[in-house]
C-alpha cells in the first residue's frame, strides 16, 4: 500500500474513536485497540501472511507503516492541541 493510503487508515482509525461517546469510547488499552484495527484493515488488503514469507513480510511491511502512520497522526493531533 502507499503511503497515502496508510495515512487514510490512521486517519479513519482517528476519526471513528474520536467520534464515539460513552462506554463505547472508552478502553483500557488504545494500542491494543490500534493494533485490531491493523489487523482489520490488513485482512480487508489481503496482507495476510498465506504460509510463505514473501506475504508475511508484506504484512510486517504493511503494520510497520499503518504504525509510522498513526505515530505521525497523534503528533499532528497533539501539535494542534498545543
């Protein structure tokens, strides 16, 4: 995937948390909520590792990026806060 579409992802992830109220929005562990969520979105691709390595080094590949995304998304949201 590119990079744009990495960045759609953490945006999407960003804005379906920050628009949820009550229970629902509160967890006790966000990064294991971000990581589900990576999960979600590399089965939606397909990046699933399928038993060889080429495919599960996508899928790493795939993870590290949605990471570097949601890294560079908190930052923005936290440099407008501030």
């Amino acid at each position: 995937m590119s990079e744009p579409q990495i960045d759609a992802v953490a945006k999407r992830f960003y804005r379906h948390w920050t628009t949820q109220a009550g229970q629902k929005a509160v967890k006790r562990n966000w990064e294991r909520v971000w990581d589900n969520w990576v999960d979600n979105e590399i089965d939606k691709y397909g990046l699933k590792p399928a038993g060889n390595t080429k495919a599960t080094a996508d899928a790493r590949k795939a993870e590290e990026d949605w990471r570097a995304a949601r890294d560079r998304i908190l930052a923005e949201e936290e440099a407008e806060r501030c």
